[in-house]
C-alpha cells in the first residue's frame, strides 16, 4: 500500500468520495481503542453502537472491495491510540501517504494536525462533505454582524440552500411556527410505536467488558434496537417520515411517563455517525411532506427542518468559533457537585426520575428532557458545568462533544454567558406541568414552594434568579420574573430562599 486513510468512528459516511473508485493502493483503517472508550463514562449501548456501526461499515467497505484494516479493542497489536496504530501501519506497509478527514472534534483535529506534521512522509486532509455549512461559515456570516443569533444563522441557510422557500419568501409565509408546536401529549393519546432494531451486539458488548471499560447504563446486547448500518439508518428515516413527521411539530416539546420518544425522530445517531447525511434527513422530510398533499402541516415540517439546518448547523459553527475557550466557561461561577442520584435514577422528583431513568435504559432522552428536566435541575442548583458536561458527554447514544458541549454548556447551562441563548433555560413546575404528566404522580406538590413537600424546582428557580441578580436583571427577557420577585413580601421571599437552601443542603435526598 502506498497511502493510509484513517476513518474515524463518527466518519461513517459511504457517500463520501474517498470510495467512489476502488484504489488497491489505499489501506483503509479503523480502530476501537480505549482512548475514545475512556474519556467519559460512556453509557453501555453507546459504545456498543459505535464499535457495531464501524464493524458493518468496514464490511461494506471490504464488499466494495477497498483494502481495510479493522482493529478490535482486543486485538494484540492494537496499541490503542491512533498515533501508535497508524505508525505501525505506516512502517509495517512502507506507507508514503498519511490521509485523514476533518474531525469534528477540537481535541482529535489538534491531535492530528500535530501528528501529520511530525509524520516525515507526506499527508492530506480532506472534508468530510456530512454538513450544509463548513466549519467556519457560521463565524464568517456574523464577522460582520451585531450577534450570533441562531434565527439569523437558520434564515440564511434557509435561503442558502434553497429550502422551504416560495421565491424569496418563506413556504407557509413565516420563518417559524414554533407557536404552533408546544402542545402537552392529550390523555389516551398513544404516539406511534418507535421503529427497535433486532442487532446482535453481543460480541461488541463482550470486548467492552472483558477489556474492563468503565460505561454506565442498561442493555440488552442481543436485542439491542438502534441502527447500525446505513440500511437501518434508511429504514428509520423511512420510518419518521411515514410516522412521527405527521405530528412532529405538534407533540416536539411534550413529555410523558409511558413514552420514551413521542414522535422524535431518534435520527440523531445515525447523523452524527455520518451514517446519514443532514442533507438527505432535509430532503426525505420535504419529499414526505410534498407527497402527503396537504395531510402534513408546515409547521410539522418547519419544526423539524429548524433542528437540523438551524440548530444542528449552528452549534457546530458556534464549536468551531468558540473552541477551545467554550469547554472552560462558566459565567455564573457554578462549583456544586453533581448529585450521585443522576447516575441512577434515584430521585423522588418524578420527572427526574423518569428522564433519567430513560436515559440509563435507552441512552436517549429527546431535546425537552434534556433541555427542561436535566438540564434545568443542574442550572438552577448550581452544578459546576465540568460535572454537567461529564454526564451528557457519556449517556446519550448522540454525544459527541460538538454537538453536546454546545448544547449542554452553552444552551442549556448558559455558561457561556449568552453566546448560544439570549437567557438562561429555567422554569419552574408550572411549565413541567404545563408539558408533561411528571407531576401527577410526583410526591411533591407543583403548586408549593415551600414546604416539606413543595416542589424543589419552585424555590430552586427563585433563589437562581436571586442569586445571579447583578448577571441577569438587565436582561429585557427577564424584567419579568424580577418584577414578580420583586412584589413578594420580604417574608415569602425569605421562606423560599430558605426552602432552596434546604433543598440545597439535602440535595441527595430529593
Ligand atoms: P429530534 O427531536 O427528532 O430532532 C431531529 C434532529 O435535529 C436530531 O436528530 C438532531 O440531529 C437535530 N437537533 C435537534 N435539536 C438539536 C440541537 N439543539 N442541537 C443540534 N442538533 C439538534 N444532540 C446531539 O446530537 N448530541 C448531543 O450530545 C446532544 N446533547 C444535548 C445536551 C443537552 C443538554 C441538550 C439540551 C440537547 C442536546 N442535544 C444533543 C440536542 C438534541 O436534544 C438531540 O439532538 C435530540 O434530542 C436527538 O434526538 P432525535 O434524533 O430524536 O431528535
Ligand atoms: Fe418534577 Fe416538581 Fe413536577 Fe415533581 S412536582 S414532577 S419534582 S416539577
């Protein structure tokens, strides 16, 4: 062999066109190894996914016939670290060329660059062709610009790409149907059943835990139900598109105890592997929409389109713009330990409870959840984002951190002080109410704040906003919640700081 491509194991794209001719000078790599499996505590069903998706891959790889090298966590000659493996590689086959593609991750692209340059034999570096956007498109359109507001960034892509456009305005005549799209699921309503794969990933899960790698979470290795091969990522989109689009828009930010997934599209580990390119995710959803002639609404649609031009795109230009400044932010200071409780579910707050309970069994929970659950609980108790990060970094099937640290730290605990968010996600139980079922069920009381059995989001929400006063108040977004604070009687005002305080102090016992 005469050149070495790398594939790493979010670069599961087959469209791309390193495979187009078939090169027997070219040897393929993959590699499982435990510098990706310990970085976090991954959860089970994630490293399982990735190691069985990069296993088909390099079968359909070696189907097409292109020369690959697999390398398992347990092979002997695995020295488990990209840099020793390569350079086996390179000596044993007196390889003349290094090739890699743009990792999406800021401490994989620094890794790269500095070995390629330390090589001594030549090498290239290719992009991956998986996004609209390049990596530093999003930073260029606001060069010149007051802001870095998402609404801008989508509109543009909107217009770029030609997408949901009526000439030069928007298909339905608005930007954003967001409006329409907050409803609560109705009593007796059953969402249509997710799409569960039969994988068999027994031997994956079998290296994982002879090689002792600490992860986090159920599974069940025989039956095991996310894609793994672009086929079943295919028959997924199959699936939303026929299925969960009809109601996507509508039922986007409901929660409910008996359903772990509503009509989301569960899409987001097939993408984020490249098993699936956005692109082809945007077109499925229009030609659906297209073909259903009128049976879909556009606020279905748009809501879905916004997620993925909008959001995805978006977080990682603001990635690349911010990185590597954004993974040490932490604008309110936060330094509190993450309660043992979100690593077992064991919690009497039902919706927490039930969100992370979810997500240990099925390395999912869907953006409300982990927006206005999770999420809101460590920001308004002050968890320190390092903790926060760790977490979602692990148990979520789609972490990777381009996408999590950007959502975590930035949209959702607002450490980076208002770069991803015009203001902090916080609600109190009025809104979880207002969306879910949680607090039927719950032992606490949403209507209370203080109180042996009040809701501890009511005064967790009160005492944050007092807290980081001087940080917040100025925000117009938030002249509100200060007004209503500022009408309460000294008294009442005391009794729910003292409530937080406790909630505070006794936070593993919630
Ligand atoms: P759907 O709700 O069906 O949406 C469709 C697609 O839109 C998703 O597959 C995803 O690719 C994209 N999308 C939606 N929202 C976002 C968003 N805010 N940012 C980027 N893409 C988005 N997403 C990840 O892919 N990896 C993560 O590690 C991750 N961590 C998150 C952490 C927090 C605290 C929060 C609030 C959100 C996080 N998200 C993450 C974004 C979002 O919650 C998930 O993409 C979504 O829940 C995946 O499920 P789905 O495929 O069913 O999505
Ligand atoms: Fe969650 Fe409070 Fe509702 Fe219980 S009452 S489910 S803790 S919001």
């Amino acid at each position: 062999y005469k050149t070495l491509r790398l594939i790493l194991g979010d670069q599961l794209n087959l469209q791309h066109p390193w495979y187009a001719e078939r090169d027997p000078s070219i040897l393929y790599v993959l590699m499982e190894i435990r510098t990706e499996t310990d970085y976090v505590w991954h959860h089970i069903q994630k490293a399982c996914a990735f190691f069985a998706a990069m296993e088909a891959f390099a079968a359909n790889l070696q189907q097409l016939e292109h020369a690959v090298h697999y390398l398992k966590l347990d092979d002997p000659a695995n020295q488990q670290s990209i840099a020793a493996n390569c350079g086996n590689l390179i000596q044993q086959h007196q390889i003349k060329k290094f090739e890699y593609q743009l990792p999406d991750e800021y401490r994989l692209d620094e890794m790269l660059k500095a070995y390629s340059k330390q090589l001594g034999i030549a090498s290239q570096v290719y992009d991956t062709e998986h996004f609209f956007s390049s990596r530093d498109e999003l930073g260029l359109f606001f060069a010149s610009k007051k802001g870095l507001l998402m609404e801008t960034f989508y509109r543009e892509m909107r217009k770029k790409h030609g997408i949901l456009l009526n000439g030069k305005e928007p298909a339905g005549g608005k930007w954003n149907f967001d409006e329409e799209n907050r409803r609560k699921l109705p009593k007796n309503h059953k969402p249509y059943p997710p799409l569960l794969f039969n994988n068999n990933v027994r031997p994956q899960y079998n290296r994982l835990v002879q090689a002792g790698v600490k992860t986090i979470g159920n599974i069940n290795p025989e039956q095991f139900y996310w894609p793994i091969s672009r086929e079943q990522a295919l028959e997924l989109l199959q699936h939303f598109t026929a299925h969960c689009l009809p109601l996507f828009g509508t039922f986007q930010d409901a929660m409910h105890t008996d359903e772990w997934s509503i009509y989301h599209a569960r899409l987001s580990f097939a993408m984020n592997s490249k098993m699936l390119s956005p692109k082809e995710v945007v077109q499925a959803a229009i030609a659906a929409w297209q073909s259903a002639a009128g049976e879909i609404g556009i606020n279905q649609l748009e809501g879905f389109i916004r997620q993925i031009l909008g959001w995805r795109e978006y977080m990682r230009g603001i990635y690349w713009l911010k990185m590597p400044d954004f993974a040490n932010s932490n604008y309110f200071e936060h330094s509190r330990k993450l309660p043992d409780w979100y690593w077992t579910g064991k919690t009497k707050m039902n919706c927490l409870k039930h969100s992370i309970g979810q997500s240990l069994q099925h390395a999912y929970a869907h953006h409300i959840q982990r927006l206005m659950i999770t999420g809101n609980f460590a920001l308004l108790a002050g968890i320190d984002p390092d903790d926060v990060d760790f977490w979602y970094l692990g148990i979520y099937i789609d972490a990777i951190e381009w996408v999590e640290i950007t959502n975590t730290r930035g949209m959702s605990q607002f450490a980076d002080g208002g770069i991803t968010g015009s203001k902090p996600y916080t609600a109190s139980a009025n809104y979880i109410h207002k969306q879910s079922n949680y607090c039927e069920q719950c032992k606490y009381d949403r209507s209370k704040r203080i109180g042996d059995d009040a809701c501890p989001f009511n005064s967790l929400y009160w005492n944050f906003h007092d807290q980081h006063r001087a940080k917040l108040q100025h925000n117009p977004r938030l002249s509100m919640v200060y007004r209503l604070w500022d009408r309460m009687t000294a008294q009442d005002r005391e009794a729910i700081l003292l409530r937080a305080d406790y909630c505070l102090e006794y936070i593993e016992e919630l």
